[in-house]
C-alpha cells in the first residue's frame, strides 16, 4: 500500500506489547492511539537506565548523581525545542501533561470585565473547561467557532467572533473525536491581528505531524507526551520567551525563584518559573527519548503512513452496512482518529465485542461532550492508529464490526 512505512515490521518490532496475546488466545489489535500510544523498548530502556544509574533529584545536589539526572532533563528539554523547531530552549516549560499546561495559561493570562476567550466546538475539555473557569473568574465572555455539518470548523462568524475585545483564541490542531486538521496558521494569524494571544492544542497533532511553532507563528503551543510514544505524567508547553516572562507564575515553591524572604519573592525566568518543586524528572528523560525515536523515523513519513491506514480505515468502515464516520472523510484532511456509530448498537456494546476479540478501541464522549452534542449524540466508537498500525489491523477491525452486528442481530 502506497504511503506506508516501509519497514513497518522493523517498527513493530521496536514495541514489546505488540507482541501481547490476550485472553482467549487473541492478539492483541491496538487502536486506540489516540488515548494513549505505545511505547517502543528505547524509551523504557532509557527511562530503567536512569532510575537504575542516574536517578537524583535536579539542580540541588552538587555530587555526581545530581548532575548526571540535571544534565539528563536538561538535555531532554533541547530535544523537545528541536522536536517543535523552537528558537529557544528557554520556551520549553514542562508539565505533568497537556491539560496542566491549558490551566496554567489560563490561570496566568490576564482577563478582565469586556475581555472575551474564543474557543472552538471541537475542542476536548481541557481546552474548553479551564477557560470556562478563567472567564468566570474574570467576568469575561467565552466565545467559540460552531461546526459544519462534515465536521470543520465553521468560520464564517469569525469576524464577529474575534474582535477589538478578544484577549486569546485557543484551538486544537487536530480534533481528538473527528479527527479534523484545522488551520491552525490562518488561526493564529487572525488572532494576532486583533492583538489576541493564540493557543494551540497540538496533543493529536504531535504524534502524527511535522510541528513548528514558527512556521504556525503561534504565541502558545502545548502537547502531552504518552501521546507520542513517551511516558504519562509529562507534558510540555511552549510559548514565546517574551511572553512567558511576562506571566506570574502558577506554583509557588522550590527552584521558581530567584530569592525568598520573609515579607517577598523574586521568580526566576522561564522556564524555571513554571517549574516548582521537583519536576517530573524520569518522564522528561523518557520524553526525549520517544522525540528522537519519532525524528529518527521522521515525522513527514509518519504522517503519510497515518494518511495511507487512515485512507484504508475509512474504506472499510464505510462497506459496513449502518456505520456512520463523524467528521471528514477525506483521509488527506484528517488524523488518524477515527470515531463512529453503529446503527442500533451502543457504543460500549461494540467495544466490549471488539475487546473480545482482541481488538482495543475507544468509547464514550471522548472528553468532546460538546462535539458530540453537535451531532446529536451521546458517544461514539473511536479507532485510532499510529505509526505501527498495519493494514492487518483495520482488516480484524472491520471484520470485527462485521461480527458485532450478526452478534446484535443488526439489520
């Protein structure tokens, strides 16, 4: 198949829980990438050999371990500024995850009376819940782009959305539930000429997509690592070194500052600044062994492999009677998430079958509640792949659903 990784049983290979048999003697089909993605045996290798050789805590101690583990996440942090082409490992702030980093921009980006927020209809809830909050504090207004009926933003407002009056525009690169590819580049652009800050969820868009956050020319960008082969407990945003100097912090405590006393505190600049305590030090190490996995394999081939098992997902899951896909079906317009309905079956009902058969996918609302109820729906079913999904697999997955409907008498 055109557009395929072309050592893909190399690839699979890299990724031990590939090989898993499940109950009843099943392989194991995983697809549900776009929750959580696999991890190949380089990030666990390098993550045991830190805790086994290297493990201490950062920038405090003075001996060896010490400076071994602050060189390690030091050095984690450069591989993320060259994975996202940042022109300053300085814009490099991490978090615990992509949701921590939304709530700290929401947190530390001023608002007032007669500001408002424009957000998007698609968003997940991280993108959405926390600047909910951040205009109820504030007494600004929310605002937010509609859907089109194929699931793409509906822009056609946007002049009465983003005005004078709009203090940021915050937005997913790629939809987590309709796997739509916005414009994230026009976005910013408009937003930067009513003078708003942009910010870009780039968490489905990372794993499968060249990201560079000049050529975007956005002011904020954030992601989360077990999305692209890392670990949990680790995310990261970036932001204009400028702009994150210009914010208060959002923890108080160690290594954050400058200097302490009794009656008041200096704050050190980013990234420190964003940084409190003891950072997520084993997870940053792991992060930046899966973005150089992801650049040895290079994003640019991911992505047409991405395009190329989307392409044959969406053909197979269109040959089944009473299947509905959400979102565009154009596999050049899209990521690899790819959420649906089954007539007369709910959708935990299709994923416990396909489970029984080996085949993991995802069910529910998709943390996207306000998506769905777009379309008129509760929750979906949702495949999603990456770069070691094979053809194999939408084949068991398709003939999964084929076996879900004679199991519910469909039809």
């Amino acid at each position: 198949m055109e557009g395929l990784l072309p050592d893909l049983d190399v690839i699979r290979k890299d990724f031990p829980i590939l090989e898993r048999t499940l109950a009843g003697g099943q392989p194991l089909v995983y697809l549900d990438s776009a929750n959580t993605s696999q991890k190949p045996q380089i990030v666990i290798d390098t993550m045991v050999d830190h805790l086994e050789r290297h493990n201490a805590n950062i920038a405090r101690a003075m001996h060896q371990l010490g400076a071994e583990s602050t060189e390690a996440y030091e050095a984690a942090r450069d591989k993320v500024a060259a994975f996202l082409n940042a022109p300053s490992r300085n814009e490099i702030v991490f978090t615990k995850n992509a949701t921590e980093a939304l709530n700290l921009l929401a947190r530390t980006i001023e608002l007032g009376p007669g500001d408002n927020v424009v957000i998007t209809e698609m968003e997940h809830h991280s993108n959405i819940v926390s600047w909910q909050l951040a205009c109820e504090r504030a007494g600004a207004e929310l605002r937010w782009f509609g859907l089109t009926d194929d699931g793409r933003l509906d822009l056609g407002n946007a002049d009465q959305l983003i005005d004078e009056h709009t203090k940021v525009v915050a937005f997913t690169w790629v939809s987590n539930m309709l796997g739509t590819i916005n414009p994230v580049a026009d976005l910013a652009a408009r937003a930067r000429a009513f003078g708003a800050l942009s910010v870009v969820d780039a968490s489905q868009a990372a794993p499968q997509l060249p990201v560079d956050v000049q050529a975007v020319d956005c002011d904020f960008l954030v992601f989360t690592g077990h999305k692209v082969c890392g670990p949990t407990g680790i995310g990261v945003l970036w932001g204009r070194e400028a702009l994150l100097n210009e914010l208060p912090p959002f923890h108080g405590g160690g290594e954050m500052i400058e200097t302490v006393t009794m009656a008041r505190s200096t704050y050190a600049k980013a990234p420190h600044r964003f940084e409190a305590g003891t950072p997520p030090i084993v997870e940053a190490v792991g992060l930046g062994a899966a973005v150089d996995y992801l650049g040895h394999i290079g994003l640019e081939p991911i992505h047409a492999h991405e395009q190329a098992i989307t392409a044959y997902a969406l053909e197979g899951l269109q040959s089944i009677p009473g299947l509905t896909v959400m979102g565009p079906v154009d596999a050049t317009q899209r990521g690899g998430a790819i959420s649906f309905e089954l007539a007369e079956v709910h959708p935990h009902d299709i994923a416990q079958v396909l489970d029984s058969r080996g085949v993991a996918v995802r069910a529910g609302h998709h943390c996207a509640k306000p998506a769905h109820a777009r379309f008129g729906v509760q929750s979906s079913t949702r495949m999603s792949s990456y770069l070691y999904t094979t053809p194999a697999e939408i084949d068991a997955l398709v003939e999964a659903l084929h076996h879900t409907r004679a199991y519910f008498k469909v039809g």
